[in-house]
C-alpha cells in the first residue's frame, strides 16, 4: 500500500512534518523539528529530530497499524488533527526498508525485510552515533543513491511557509549535505498596526537571513456538511495569509495553497489554508465533495472579512498603506481548475456591492466599487480633478487607488471615458457659468484644450458649450455666428454694422488653445473673412442693408476694394436717367472713359434709358483723384458678374430692356455692341434668344431704306467677288462682321450664299445671265459639305435652278434633267455635256439619274410631233433604245404600252406605194390600235412575197431583219397579231419533171451505217 499511494517517493517528508506537527510539547519549550540527510562509511542517512514529550504506546500501535490514526480527536466539534487515514507514516517504505525509532522510553525498528516487519514494532536499539538525548528521533536507512537525492532536492525546496499552518512547529532546522537552513515563525495575535493578528517567517541559510511578515485571517466555517472522515465536526477554519513586502505594500507573489501541509499553487498571491479533504496521497483535492465546497465558500467570506480589515487599517503615510494597496492581492495568475477559478469569480462578486473603496470625498466613507469612477492621471491637474464639485468628487475613486486601479475594474470600478468627462464639463459649465471660467488658471485651459482637441466624435456638443473667451471676458459657444480670431494687423478698419465676435487674445497666443479653437471650427480673422461678412450681408437685398448709411455702403466696397475681394451680389447706389441715388442689387454699368465704345455714357441721360449707372460717388470716395487708383478700381469692379461697362443684352434667358432699348434707338449700335461682346470672347451673344433675335434686326441696305439681316449679306470682299447679286447690309469695316455667320447671316461665299445668288441669278432677265457665272456655283455646291446636303436639295426642290442652254436658254428643274441619255433620245436634258465636272451636285446631292426606259418612252410618244424627215430612221432608232433597256432588265408599266400603243409613230408602207419602186418611198404614220390594217413583216421572204401588195411597216434596209430584232419588244407591245408569218398560210407543191438525185443517194449509203450504228 505504501508503494501505491503516494506518486512522489519524497512525499512522506510532508508526512513526517505533520506527525512531528501534530505531537505534544512540553510546557516552555519552543517545537522545533530537525531535519538531517546524510551518509556514513557509503551508508544512506534520513533523521528526524522532534523535541516533543515522547510517544505514548497508542500512537506507537498507530504507526504500526493501518487505519488507526491518533488524529481523530476533536475538540467541541473542531478538528485538531489531518491524519485519518492512519497510513501517512508508511509512506517512508518508498525509500526506506529499515526505519529506527526512539522516542521517550522506546527505541524500535520497523524492518520490511522481515515477516510483517513494516507493521510489527521491532525491539532494537537505535543507533549510538546517531543518538540525540530528550528528542524523538526517526532514521530511515535509504535504500538507493536516487532516493538520496531526491530526497536533498526536496529538502531545499521547502520553504518558510510551510511553519505558517502548522499547529506546534515553531522552527524548522533543514540540513543537507551542501546547505544548513533555519526557519522561524513568530505569531503576534495582536498587531495594532494591521488590526488583528501577524505572523513574521525567518529564515537563516546559505543566501543569509530573510524574513518575511503576513497578516493572518482566520475565518470560521460553521454548519459543515456531514463526512464520515471528520465525524462529529460541524466547524472547521479558513486561514488565509497576506504577505506583505513592506509596511504599505502587499508582496505580489504567487503563494501555494495548504491542508496543514502544502497541496499546490493555484496562482493566488496570498496563502490558503483550510482543512480540505484530499484523495489517499494527499497530492490533490477532491473538489466535488460538499465539504470542500463548503470551505470554498468559507474561503470567499475569509477574503470578504480580510478586505474589511484592510480597509480599516490606518494609513502609514499620506496617501499610503494596505488600506489603498490591497486591491494587488486581487490579481491572480491563470490556472486551469475550474474550483480555484469559480472562487475567485466568487470572491470578485463578493467585493462588487461591499463599501471597501473610498471616494474622493474622505466624508462619505467607504463606498460600492459600482458606484465609483476612476480619473485617469491625464484628466486632473495638480492632483485634482478638472470639475471638481460635491457631487463628482463623491463618484471619482479616491486617487491613493491609482497603482492598483487595474485590479479594481474586476469589482466594477470603471474608468472615466472622454465621454464621461465631456458630461461633467457640462454640468460644471451649467452649474458655474462664465464666473468660474474666468478664474480658472491659463493651465487648466491649456489642459482643457489638450484633452478635447481632435475628439471628432464629441465635436457637435463641444461647440455648443460656452467655452470660447471673447476680448470682453465673456463667454460664448464656437458654433456662435460671426466668431473670429483677433487679426495679425491691430490698425485694420472694419466697416461699421457687422456683428463679429472676436477671441480673447490672450487664449489666442496659447497654441495649445488656438488649436482647440481651430478643431472647434472658429476661423482666423482675415480680411477676407470680413469681406465674406459684407457679402452675406449685401446677399440679402436692399432689405438687408435697410439699417446702414450710404456712406456705409460706400465703406463696404472701399474694403472689399482694398483687399482685391469679390465684388458680387452687393447692394449699389446707383444713378438712371441722370436721377438721384437710389440702392439696387441689378445689373450696374460704369462710365468708363477709356471705352472706345462709350454706349453707358452716351446714353446715360438719355429718357427711357434702362442702365442703372455706378454713383459717382464711389470713385470720388475710393479713389479721390488718382487716375491709376480710378482705372484700377474700375476694373476690379468689372470682375464681378454683375458690373459691366457695356450694356448686358440677355439675362435668365430673356432678351432684357437694354436690348430693347437699342434696337428701337439705334440699331447699328446694337450690331456694334454686339462686335465688342465678340471682341471680348464672351459667349452672351451667342444665347438662344439672341440668336433668334438678330437675324430680325432691321439694318441699312445698299439698295436703300432697310430690311432684315436675314435677308442681306455682309459685304466682305470675297462674298461681293464671288456672288455679287446677293443683296449686302451697309456696315462699316465689312471684315470685322464675320461673326454674323453664327445668326445665319451671309459673310463668305459658302453654300448658303451661293444659293442665294443663284436664286438671285434666276430672277434676273436670261440675258444678263452667263453660263459661266452659273457654272460656278455649280462647282461650288459641288464641294459643299456633305452635311451642307440639305440645303442644296431644299433650294433646288424650292424652284427651276438649273440653267441649260438646250434647245435655248432656260431655267429648268433638276428633276427633268438626266445625267446621261443615248444619243436618239433628243428631248432628254443631259447635264453631263455641259456641267461634267459638277456630278456631285447632281448625281449625288441632287439624284440626277442617267436616262431611263420612262425616258425612251416619253421620246417616242413625241416623235409624231418632230415631223421629222427620216420617221422610218427615228421609229427604227427609239425602238432600238427601248429594246436595249428591255433586254438590260427595265421593264415597261401598262401605262407605258398603252402609250406607245396609241402613238402613231410606226412608218407603214402601203400597197399601193410598195407597188413602185422608189429610193426613199413615202410611209404613213400609224398605232398599233389603228383600226386599218398592216403587217409586221417578220421574214424576208414573205416580206419580198407581199410587198406593193398588203400595207407594210417600213424601216430601211431590210424591215424584215430589223423587226425579228424587235420581236420581243414587239410582242410586249401586241402587236405579234400583225407578224405576217402569223397571218399567211404557206402551201408547198411540186411542179415539173422528178430528177434523181444520185449524187445525194450515195452520199446518204455512205452514212447509212453509221446512222444506223449511233440510232442502234
């Protein structure tokens, strides 16, 4: 069992403490135990050295026996004693086969070598040489070199604390072959310092003297569950130990817990001690057993009391002592059991809502971590708080807290934000006002302005706090209107009538405030902000400007002058009709006198005048007699959109009253007013409204009296060259008027001009009219624009503009015209034997076609009227054409063959005049729908057969040749009722003597077989 139970062979060490531990002593002797490792002549050595009274026979039959522990005694109802199991001593068997014992009047051996030997007492004598009188002695006779050492590891590993839950032991002599050590415990029951009982641990080693001081809470536990290995006990005790490094401070170092002997170390940083029931081998807890629950609560109320002593002890300096400091004990390494790490969970709820902080209020006394606020160090100064009040100073965590503040937030201290601050900013300002701001130190604003700065997301309530010291010490929020920093320049004039609110310039020479200011949105003073300033008042009409003087108005232009500002939407003064100064925010208009032009004076007394003209005050003002100044001024005001030293023509796209004016007063100054805007690159007069309207504008013309622009040109030099019988506009300096071509007005000979001359041409006598002038603009649109196609085509649709001179000379439409034709179509018009170069025009812009089967028809329909000489030739020439078409795919309409059906156009040859025989005999014109009767001849036979006998169609040559030629066309026509070899019968008979041909006949028996062969 001994080999089984412990999994450390050095553990029966602990062992043999708590039995030395749990004897008694007698009275004025100080416990001590010794501890010995050592080796004689290659022997092992272990000795323990205890100065207790001396065994009794019933603890010797309980280290013999197994289960019959001396340690269940009890006393009302407490346990004395952690040995139940009665095994613990057995433990030395891991490393030992002999052990030797003396105690009081028995020296024995348990020797496990012999029969029961581990459990059965053996009478021997204990070693002479390592005898020690008075003491009760253990040796155990180690069995291996390992166990040796082992057991010296151990034994130097054992620390001071160990005397701390130990009952009697009050010093510890360890001694190992390299080092002698001494501990010592010191109990004072009574400390006044820390309110309770102390216990101080010394140590005397190789390293010198240490000496380590605690504060000890005993807790007791009552209404202990039952368990059958502490029977009769319904009390037990809790003992933590705080360690503490100095008189003010808490030792953070992580301390092991106990059950009388140490079990392990769960990562707290202060000693726990509690008697916890543990598997067989005391090396670990059994942590679901309702006892050690039991003290596990027991132990959160241990921690609970311990915190109200600390928080009751005195300070040992201002501002110091375990009172402020013991919140270090809070803090705990990680660990991985569930039972230590719900206690302390427990123990963090237990402190939440317990009075154990102080507040900075010393008279409020202890309060709930829940209800307090730490201050970070960056938002006081000198150690207080920003907004100190009653009421934020009993919610600020005390200051002392401050190096153990981390530990608090896990009891629900929290930390004041930016936001928490900015709150109680807000209730100061509320609760002091401007009185309390005055006073504060240029620090406090400094830090001020240093903590809210850049905080963009408490920006919007910021603004509206009255913050912001002006130059006459009050107070104003920065979102205030008309907030400005003081200007660089002391001597700078501001005109009167604006609200301006101006920083104090004493916050403004702080950077650090002036950044605030700057992050607050309060804009530097400038003369361009104080422009803006008159511009927003000017914005609001002559409303707005009620209340001021006219001189006010006045300064107001002089400063936006001065410093080069923009000079728009403001109110003027201004002069109509020579009358007095009245205010107005329209279109203003300067006398300028360097203005070639001059149309504002000119017409600046004129009635009925429309120009609101600058007062002349402003100048005199402003610019006193300096010419330069005066130029200088005039032009900055010129700037501005609504000043202008020529008259404004279009506005919100309406022609205005200027325009009006100068059209019913002077048309030409309206055109040249119209020259200097597109002298000056604006793009006013291009607007729609003008476009439409100056074309209308009725001007001089050379022929006398006056007519639309629309309808003349301007007379430029290669405009009058190249169509002169256009009518011209009379303008000065023609060149300069070119711009006119953007209202559609004539200025070079373009497409639209030369259109115009032809129509001009057209209306005049065709005698004064040259082929060669017509030619040209024929060449011209020729080279027109393909976009310039339109216009050509609506003119040439409009009226006859094609001049020919065929059969005379005419004006025809380009629609009767045709490009090309074959030679017998005479009546047709072909444009292409007199205007060849100009078959863009023609063929492409205005579709003139080559000639077509309509053509030919239209040709042969008229050849009755020619009352030609040749009409065979004729008829025979044109059914040629028509025939040529009709075999190249065109096709004749019904129209057409009824046309050519009733046209008497076909030359007949009567009988009577076929009977003689005449080189060029006389033929009657006839239609294929005369009802006389006449034929086709279609075979020259038949032809030679029945001429001078039937009436003949008669071409000349051969008739029969040319009409099979024109069958198909005749047949188109109807007229193969008339073919003679439709309507003649041919009969053959054989008349005269029969002739055998033999020649033939042999011939044919030549090729008889070979007939015979291929029909075969």
């Amino acid at each position: 069992l001994s080999e089984q139970l412990y999994q450390t062979p050095t553990h029966f060490l602990l062992e043999l403490i708590q039995n030395a531990d749990d004897n008694s002593f007698p009275a004025g002797v100080e416990p001590s135990l010794s501890l010995s490792l050592y080796s004689r002549k290659e022997a092992l050595y272990f000795r323990t050295d205890c100065n207790e009274v001396g065994f009794t026979l019933q603890q010797i039959n309980a280290l013999a026996l197994v289960g019959q522990s001396t340690k269940s005694a009890k006393t009302e109802g407490q346990r004395g004693y952690i040995g139940e199991k009665g095994i613990g001593f057995k433990s030395v068997f891991k490393v030992a086969d002999i052990v030797n014992i003396s105690s009081g009047h028995y020296e024995f051996k348990f020797d496990r070598n012999q029969p029961i030997g581990m459990i059965l007492p053996i009478n021997s004598p204990f070693p002479t040489e390592d005898l020690r009188a008075s003491n009760t002695q253990v040796l155990l006779h180690l069995k291996r070199l390992l166990d040796y050492e082992r057991i010296q590891k151990d034994l130097e590993a054992i620390e001071p604390q160990l005397l701390m839950f130990l009952r009697n032991i009050r010093i510890l002599h360890i001694i190992t072959p390299s080092s002698k050590r001494i501990y010592r415990v010191q109990v004072t029951e009574s400390d006044a310092q820390y309110r309770g009982e102390t216990m101080v641990i010394s140590s005397d080693g190789p390293v010198g003297k240490d000496q380590s001081k605690y504060i000890i809470v005993r807790h007791p536990v009552r209404d202990m569950p039952l368990e059958k290995r502490r029977p009769g006990i319904t009390t037990s005790e809790v003992v933590l130990a705080f360690p503490i490094q100095d008189p003010a401070k808490p030792k953070l170092d992580t301390q092991s817990t106990f059950a009388f002997l140490p079990i392990d170390n769960f990562g707290f940083h202060f000693l726990i001690h509690a008697d916890f029931l543990l598997v067989a081998s005391r090396e670990a807890l059994e942590y679901a057993l309702p006892w050690n629950l039991t003290l596990k609560s027991g132990i959160r109320e241990a921690f609970l009391q311990a915190v109200d002593r600390f928080v009751s002890m005195p300070e040992f300096s201002p501002g110091e002592g375990l009172c402020y400091a013991w919140p270090r004990y809070l803090s705990r390494s990680p660990s991985q059991s569930g039972f230590w790490n719900s206690l302390y969970s427990d123990i963090l709820k237990g402190l939440r809502f317990r009075r154990i902080l102080m507040s900075r209020d010393p008279g409020q006394g202890p309060r709930m971590p829940s209800r307090l606020r730490f201050v970070p160090p960056q938002f006081r100064l000198h150690r207080e708080g920003l907004f100190d009040s009653n009421l934020h100073i009993q919610s600020h965590l005390a200051f002392h807290y401050d190096i153990v503040h981390e530990y608090l937030a896990q009891i629900g201290v929290t930390t004041m934000s930016l936001k928490d601050l900015l709150d109680e900013f807000i209730r100061w300002t509320t609760a002091n006002g401007a009185a309390e701001l005055n006073i504060k130190s240029p620090e406090w604003h400094r830090k001020i302005a240093e903590i809210f700065c850049d905080q963009e997301s408490l920006r919007h309530i910021l603004v509206k706090l009255p913050i912001v010291p002006l130059r006459d010490r009050l107070w104003v929020s920065a979102d205030s209107s008309r907030l400005y920093f003081p200007s660089e320049s002391e001597d700078e004039h501001v005109p009167r009538g604006l609200d301006i609110s101006i920083v104090d310039p004493a916050a403004y020479k702080s950077m650090t405030r002036r950044r605030f200011f700057q992050f607050l949105g309060i804009r530097n003073y400038s003369p361009q902000e104080v422009c803006r300033l008159i511009r927003n008042l000017h914005s609001k009409g002559i409303e707005g400007t009620r209340t001021r003087l006219n001189a006010d108005l006045i300064s107001d232009v002089k400063y936006l002058f001065k410093h080069r500002s923009q000079a728009s939407s403001l109110v003027f003064l201004a002069r109509k009709n020579g009358s007095r100064s009245i205010r107005t925010t329209r279109q203003i208009y300067l006398v300028d006198p360097d203005s070639k032009l001059g149309l504002i004076a000119k017409y600046r007394n004129t009635p009925g005048c429309p120009f609101n003209i600058l007062d002349d005050q402003y100048e005199s003002e402003i610019c006193g007699p300096n010419k330069d100044t005066a130029r200088q001024f005039r032009k900055w005001l010129l700037e501005s959109p609504s000043c202008s030293d020529i008259p404004t023509l279009v506005a919100k796209h309406q022609l205005t009253k200027e325009w009006t004016f100068l059209r019913r007063t002077d048309v030409m100054d309206l055109l040249l007013l119209l020259r200097q805007y597109e002298r000056r690159g604006t793009g006013e007069i291009f607007a729609p409204t003008i476009s439409e309207a100056v074309p209308d504008l009725p001007v001089p013309c050379g022929s006398g009296g006056h007519k639309p622009l629309r309808q003349l040109a301007v007379p430029t030099w290669s405009l009058q060259h190249a169509c002169p019988n256009i009518e011209f506009a009379k303008l000065p300096e023609p060149e300069t008027w070119l711009f006119l071509s953007h209202f559609g007005i004539s200025t070079v000979p373009d497409t639209q001009a030369r259109l115009r001359d032809l129509r001009a041409l057209r209306s005049k006598p065709l005698e004064s009219v040259t082929m060669a002038a017509v030619h040209q603009h024929y060449l011209a649109l020729s080279q027109s624009d393909y976009t310039e196609e339109n216009w050509i085509v609506v003119a040439f649709m409009a009226e006859p503009l094609v001049l020919v001179d065929k059969p005379t000379l005419r004006w025809v439409r380009h629609g009767q015209c045709v490009w090309t034709a074959p030679r017998p179509l005479t009546r047709a018009i072909k444009l292409s034997r007199t205007y060849k170069d100009c078959k863009v025009l023609f063929c492409d812009y205005l579709d003139v076609k080559p000639a077509n089967i309509r053509d030919a028809v239209e040709e042969f329909c008229h050849l009755p009227s020619e009352g030609s000489r040749a009409p065979s030739l004729r008829c025979a020439e044109v059914l040629d054409v028509l025939n040529d078409f009709i075999n190249k795919g065109s096709k004749l309409r019904s129209q057409d063959i009824l046309k050519i059906q009733s046209t008497k156009a076909f030359p007949v040859l009567t009988a009577e005049q076929g009977s003689h025989a005449r080189a060029m005999p006389e033929v009657s014109l006839r239609a294929l729908k005369d009802s006389r009767i006449w034929y086709l001849p279609d075979r020259i036979s038949l032809e030679t057969a029945f001429q001078g006998m039937v009436d003949l169609l008669h071409f000349s040559g051969s008739s029969a040749v040319r009409v099979l030629s024109l069958e198909g066309l005749l047949t188109q026509l109807g007229a193969h009722s008339r073919f003679l070899s439709i309507v003649v019968k041919e009969q053959v008979e054989t008349r005269g003597d029969k002739i055998r041909d033999q020649a033939k006949e042999r011939d044919l028996k030549l090729r008889l077989k070979y007939i015979t062969r291929y029909v075969l």
